[in-house]
C-alpha cells in the first residue's frame, strides 16, 4: 500500500483507492491530480499544466515530467504589441497548448500499472454526480465572480444559477465528465495497455477534442491550433539535483521555478543556517536574503532551455553558491532585488526594474490557482505534482469542460528577457514539485501551490522537518514567511522591493527587529492561505513507515496506510 496527500480530501481518498486495487505511487497520483482537477476547477484544470516528478522503483532513477504546454506556433510579442497595447490580456489569446493531459498519461505509461479508464474513473464520478463546496472553494469562487470579467461560456459552466455557490452546494461537470469518459472508451477500444493509453492521449491532441479546441480558439481571436496540439508532447526530462545534508533534492528543471528551492538550500547552508535559532529574526532574515539572491537568478536566468541557455548546472554548483553566499549581509537586507550572480557562461545586462515596482499596500489580488499532490508506496515509488490553471486565466470550452492552459500569462514581452513569448516556447512556470532521497533511498514528496510563495513555503517546510526535527506536520503548520522583492510571475509582473510578508502568529518583536535590518515587513493572519498550502509524504529509509502532512492553511488532506 501507501500515502497520498493532496489539495482535498476527495483527491487524496481517490489515490488511495488506486493503491487498494493494486495501483502504485504512480497511479495514486494521477488518479489525485485527475479528482483534483474536478473539485479544484477554481485552481487546477485538466486542460492546464501538471509538471510531474517521479522517483521510479524499478529503475533507481528520479524523472521529471514537463506538463507544461508551448506557445501556438503563431504567436509573437509583436502581435501583443499590436492588438493588445503591450499587454497578454486574459482569455483565450494567452492559452498555450494543454500540458496536462499528456503529462498525467505519460506518468502513467511509463511508470503506472492501472489503465486511464482505471484511475479516471473517481474524477469522471464527481465530475458527473457532483461533490459539496467547501469553505475556502467558496471564497475563491466568490472572489472570482465579483471580479466581473469571466467570459460568458465560463460564467455559464460554473455559476449556472448566476450566483457564487453556497458551502455546500452540490456542483457538478458534465461536460469534462464526458470529455474524460470519451477518452476512457478509446483507451479501451484496443488490445493492450500502452497502445490504450496512446490512444486516449491522441482523442485529446489529434482526434475530436483538438478540433474542438481550433474551432473554439478561432471563433474567440485566440491562436491555438488542431496542428500545434497535433505537434505537442510533454518531456521527460532530468531533474535538477543538489546535495543538502545527508538529502538529495531534485527539483524540475529551470522551465519552472523549482531550482529556486534547489539555489535557496545551496546558499542556506553555506552560510550555516541550520545553526540559528528557528524563526529568530536573524535566522528569518538570513532566509529571506538567500530567497532573493535565488529570484534573482531566477528573473535574469531561468527560461525554457530549449529556447534560452540556462547556465543551471553551475548555478547550483559549489563555486556559485559561495560567491552568492558571501554577498548576504547578516546586518542589512538588501532593499529591492538584488543583481543577477556572474557564472562563467553568462552575464546577463540586468535591465531596470522600477516601472514595475508597486506599493505594498497594493499586495493582495485574487487567490492562487494551483493544487498539489504527493504519494508514496511500500516499494518505494515517489510521485509528486502540481497541476494548475482554472478559469481564471482562459474561458470553459463548453463542450469539453476545460480551459485551454492560459499558462502564457508568465512570458514576457521584452526580447532580453529569458522568459520571453517566442513561437513554440514554454513559458516558465510558478508550479514546481519536489522529490527528496535519503542516504540516497526514497524519502519525500513536497510541493505546494501559492505562485511565487511555492518555493518559500517550501523551503521552510523542508528546513523545519530535516534541521529542527519537526514532524512532517508540526513542520507544515509552523509560522512562514515570504519575500515579494522580485517581479511576480504573472503578468503585469509587479514588484514590491524589500517587502516581506509573514503570518500574526510571530512575535511582534520579530517583526521589529526586520524591520531594523531594512526589511518592509507585513502581517499575515495568524494562519494564511497566502502562505501556501503545502502537502508531504516520507518514507522511513530504515523501517519503511511511511508518514503524511497536509496544510490546515487550506482544505488539504491525507490518506494512507
């Protein structure tokens, strides 16, 4: 058996049921991503995003999947330049290619056992007889209707009474109901497993979906066409890895914000932070000041590798993170972002910032869209992604139940930047699983959602369990942090220099003495959703007990044995 901890209860109930009929880590997960993406439609979608990492079993070797879809083939900045003032505007002309979908059966050819009719069917269940609102969806669903700019075929599939739904309240899809059920038969229509599975994945790119898709695009000015879903397929690709005590850490590659975890534990531990006192103001500001330097990195290096040349392997070397971590002052923070680091390969031209530099007062906006999942089972395979991408970002295609992954909304529009809009690009992504080995055995899954908070929360999860010895869970719910002096992820990629938030729950004093060391600090609630909602799985290397975390920040849960 095993472990799921997902982003609701539903989810991680349905991976465990995978496990029960024989399924492994792998099939748990996708069947959790797939509930996810019904009872999370407010935050994950099926037609969005799902980078996947996976530690395999069979082979000792940890993968990651990419998940995220490209740019349609005619896209450009000058377009956006034209139509649009500058600006990618929501709705269907910032959609990429759908990367989930491929993704979640990729996982499950290469490293599952159950076919996708198997673990589809829990998702294709809620999604057709319903599940009950909760608390927080409530929220987020109410802080979306009021916002009054959802396109009609969105507003129509989620708020069919023309009103946020009441906690509660049974909501059903139909539609994606139907969408994953057809995919289902066609899988089941051939002979053996891996053809069943190529047959579902190409329903979506190549058969009626895709051409639902074009049609819909082109009634609505987007630029997704059935050819540039024809031409797509996910990576598998090899993590990003560094050495942090007696772990090893992998993160995805620098197409998403994973090697920030990756850089911000290199540069932690050369400047001792496992010797400070948790949570005291020094070592709360020692954290905050490597996150910067590891965004930094991030805002002038970090791009799709296939397009930009990412000098990733020297970023997370030896000789890099020292050069970083003599540029920390224990007494000063460092007021805005700081300036890229100088690798061998590369020395960027850092380009000005402060048009995009926002009072904190400002902070705040809509809730994050992303969920999160992670299982282990007793042989040791370890499955760890975070599916994203609701309606917020591109309309329902009614007939389908889906989005079209409005994930372009994190390229940008200057030419020098890395993470620039090209034909054919990926744009870097905010989600980012994590996988973790112990005395080189499987060990952790972790992740979170919450955009640029991801890797934050993440770290400080990861630091309170294996430095102070937290539980995984006692690690989940201590009090977090989070630095905003770097451009945000989504466009208009505003800038809040030298701010920091943090949940009431520290001590005043605490964010006295930040403040003193020149940091903008903010509070949280005592408990905030802003913080993430960050889940774990750990396998005991020597007893093989197996041990699960879920946020009480937001409707996460776990289920195991």
């Amino acid at each position: 058996m095993g472990m799921v901890s997902a982003g609701h209860h539903l989810a991680a109930s349905a991976g465990h049921e995978m496990l029960a009929n024989g399924g492994n880590a792998i099939d748990a997960g996708v069947a959790a991503g797939l509930v996810v993406n019904v009872v999370h439609h407010d935050m994950t979608n099926f037609g969005g995003v799902a980078p996947i990492i996976i530690r395999s079993a069979e082979t000792d070797r940890v993968h990651t999947i990419s998940g995220v879809g490209r740019w349609p083939r005619s896209a450009s900045r000058e377009f956006f330049e034209t139509e649009f003032d500058g600006a990618i505007p929501r709705g269907i002309t910032r959609s990429v290619v759908p990367g989930a979908p491929d993704a979640w059966i990729t996982a499950l050819r290469d490293h599952g056992r159950l076919s996708f009719a198997e673990v589809a069917a829990p998702a294709i269940r809620f999604a057709r007889e319903g599940y009950p609102v909760y608390e927080f969806q409530r929220y987020n669903m109410k802080k979306q209707y009021e916002r009054a700019n959802l396109h009609s075929s969105t507003l129509d599939a989620v708020f069919p009474h023309g009103r946020p739904p009441a906690v509660g309240e049974i909501l059903t899809q139909r539609a994606l109901a139907d969408t994953l059920e057809r995919m289902a038969e066609e899988e089941q229509r051939c002979g053996d497993r891996e053809s069943g599975l190529d047959a579902a994945r190409d329903y979506f790119y190549e058969g009626p979906i895709a051409r639902k898709i074009d049609e819909f695009s082109r009634e609505r000015g987007g630029l997704i066409r059935k050819s540039d879903l024809a031409d797509f397929t996910v990576q598998t690709e090899p993590p990003v890895h560094v050495e942090f005590g007696d772990y090893d850490v992998f993160t995805c590659g620098p197409w998403c914000q994973g090697p920030v975890l990756a850089q911000s534990l290199n540069i932690a531990e050369e400047r001792s932070i496992q010797e400070l006192e948790h949570n005291s103001p020094e070592y709360l500001h020692l954290l905050i000041e490597v996150l910067k330097l590891a965004f930094a990195d991030r805002e002038w290096y970090y791009g799709d590798p296939d397009t930009v040349d990412v000098p990733i392997d020297e970023l997370v070397s030896e000789r890099y993170t020292q050069q970083r971590a003599e540029e920390v002052s224990m007494e000063t923070a460092h007021p805005e972002l700081p300036p890229p680091g100088i690798t061998n390969s590369v020395a960027p031209d850092p380009f000005d910032l402060s048009g995009l530099a926002r009072d904190p007062e400002e902070l705040g906006g809509p809730t994050q869209d992303t969920s999160y999942v992670a299982a282990i089972d007793d042989e040791g395979n370890v499955f760890s992604a975070t599916p994203s991408d609701s309606w917020h970002q591109s309309p329902i295609v009614p007939e389908l139940g889906i989005v079209v992954s409005g994930r372009g909304s994190q390229s940008r529009l200057d030419p020098r930047h890395p993470n620039s809009l090209e034909p054919w690009k990926r744009p870097r992504l905010t989600p980012n699983p994590a996988l973790v080995l112990k005395d080189g055995e499987p060990y952790m899954a972790l992740g979170t959602p919450g955009g640029d908070v991801q890797p934050q929360a993440m770290v400080q999860v990861l630091l309170n369990h294996v430095v102070f010895g937290m539980s995984v869970q006692q690690a989940i719910e201590a009090p977090r942090v989070a630095t905003y002096s770097h451009p945000a992820s989504f466009t208009p990629h505003q800038y809040y220099p030298g701010t920091v938030m943090a949940e009431a729950r520290l001590p005043a004093e605490t964010f006295a003495a930040l403040e003193e060391k020149g940091h903008r600090p903010f509070s949280w609630p005592s408990v905030a959703y802003r913080a993430g909602g960050v889940n774990v799985v750990t396998r005991n290397p020597e007893t093989g007990v197996l041990e699960a975390g879920a946020d009480f920040r937001r409707g996460n849960y776990a289920v195991g044995e």
